[in-house]
C-alpha cells in the first residue's frame, strides 16, 4: 500500500545497494539525506539533479556512515556545491577517513573521501521541507546513527534503525565495540513510544504499517539475542550479497577465495561459528542460491537481487 507524503518530501527508492534518498523542497533550494553508495555516485547525481527542477541543493545529511549512505557525498557535494552535515559522533572518523572505522576495509567497500562541513547532535531541531524534525539517537545498528522525526506529521526517516522488515546488521556487537544488542532494543523501545503514521527506511519502500514493522523487529532481535551465532550467520550473509552486488558476476570457482577476501566475514567466522574455510563459502553459495541472491549461470555467480 502507497503511502501519501507531504508534497514538500520526495523518496528515491534504490536498489539494496544504494540506501535511499529523501529530498526535500525548500522553496528556490533543498535538502537532501544520505547519497548512496559510490559506484552509483553518478546515478545518484542525476537523479537528484532531475527531481531539483532547477532548485538549489543546500544542504546534504546523513543518518549514519556506513558507505551505502555516504558514498555518493563527494561527488553531490561537488555537483552542487552543498553543505555536507552528520552526526557528531562521526566527526573524527569522517575527518581523519579511517577507513576501518568507518567499516570500509573490513567489510571490503568502499566511499569517496569528503569533508563535512557541520555536525548535528542528537536533540536538535531542523526544518526540512518547511516541516520541523527532530534529530533522535538511534545506536545499535551504528553507534551514532541519527533518525529524523517530524511530530506534526507523525513521519520517522529511519535509515538502518528500523526497516518493513527488521533493521540493519548490528556491527558493534559483532565486532566487540560495544552492546549493539542492548543498544538496539533501547532504540526500538524508543520508537514504539513515538507515534508515527510513516515510516521512511534507508531500504525499501515507505511503509505506514509501523506497529507490524516494530514486531518483526523486536522477534528479529529476540532470536538474535538468544543465538548470537544467529546473527553472525546473518551478518555475513549480508555483507557476502552486498559485495557480489558491487561485483555483480564472479566465476564460481573463484567463490571461496572472494568470501575470504572479506576481513569482516573472516573474523566474525573465526570468532562466532568456526566453520572451516571450505564449509563457510559452500554454505554461503548454497545458502545465496537458495533465497535467490545468487544464481548459476553457465560456471558463473550472478548477484540476484
């Protein structure tokens, strides 16, 4: 079911990816939140340029900095010369581009460098599209995600916090950061609190079922929280479709060395399942190939989605 947002707002639903784009129009400029991943840097720009009918962009910020949602910053903030703002908590990450950190080189991704010009704090207020919204902390997923809520219109921008379908990866836990496990139940606490009439997710579609959306979740997490082998099973499932996605076609003899290319899925395997290298990329194709994010074709891995 479609959902009707303000006329002020405009979602780019992209492929998995790319997280979305939200615009909103601001009378002669703009605003726009999270740009993509950087192999769709020039897509991103084109679209964004086209729904601008001639607008200013002004202003480009961010949920989170993981690389599907910053990666087209540079080449936005160079297209249209835009304020780039995120959340404080990555300032010295950003700044100083460390790209572990950043989860670039575990996760074997990758983003443009950029510099941000400003940084927004959790509790602040901003107007977007001529609607004020308030900036939540919404740790788990990425310890200083922020989330976007407008009151009046009941609306949340969400970005990994929360999805149709559950929520993104949780990172912290699995890399022994921090408790992303606690961290992500206190955010979806949060949230159930909140009213909200829509939600806008990083993936997928806008969706006005939040009260079925926040059950999966709490399930979703639940699971995880019992079984952490669970979730470390769905991390690297993850991040495996993720990188054949960039990659698009690898032969399949060359599989098993592609998945131990992955620091992430190397580590998270040695600390949590310990399946020998051969059983981890067997079960991951077989695995892939049955939820059709992978397909055979004549010797080759084809990314499904």
């Amino acid at each position: 079911m479609s959902v009707q947002l303000p006329e002020s707002l405009l979602v780019l639903e992209r492929g998995w990816l790319s997280a979305n784009n939200v615009l909103f129009f601001e009378g002669d400029t703009a605003t726009l939140i999270d740009s993509g991943y950087v192999s769709h840097a020039e897509q991103t720009v084109a679209l964004v340029e086209h729904a601008l009918d001639g607008r200013r962009l002004s202003r480009l910020i961010n949920t989170h900095s993981h690389s599907d949602h910053i990666g087209g910053n540079a080449a936005v903030q160079a297209r249209f010369g835009c304020e780039v703002i995120v959340p404080a908590g990555l300032h010295a990450v950003i700044a100083e581009w460390d790209e572990d950190a950043l989860l670039l080189s575990p996760l074997g991704q990758q983003a443009a460098r950029f510099q941000h010009d400003s940084l927004l704090v959790a509790g602040s207020e901003l107007e977007l599209g001529g609607l004020n919204w308030q900036a939540l902390a919404v740790p788990g997923h990425d310890m200083e995600a922020l989330a976007y809520y407008n009151p009046e219109k009941r609306i949340l921008i969400s970005g990994d916090a929360l999805w149709e379908n559950g929520f993104g990866v949780i990172f912290p836990e699995l890399l022994g950061e921090a408790d992303g496990l606690a961290s992500t139940r206190a955010t979806l606490d949060m949230l159930a609190q909140l009213p909200i009439d829509i939600v806008i997710p990083g993936h997928g579609r806008p969706f006005a079922a939040v009260d079925g959306a926040l059950e999966r979740a709490f399930r979703r997490l639940g699971n995880f929280e019992a079984n952490i082998e669970q979730l470390a099973w769905h991390a690297i499932k993850v991040i495996v479709s993720f990188a054949m996605l960039e990659r698009r076609r690898l032969p399949q003899a060359d599989f098993p060395a592609f998945v131990l290319s992955l620091p992430f899925a190397v580590d998270v395997n040695a600390r949590y399942l310990s399946l020998p290298d051969d059983k981890l990329s067997e079960r991951l194709e077989r695995e892939l190939l049955l939820v059709n994010a992978l397909r055979r074709e004549d010797g080759w891995l084809v990314a499904g989605a």
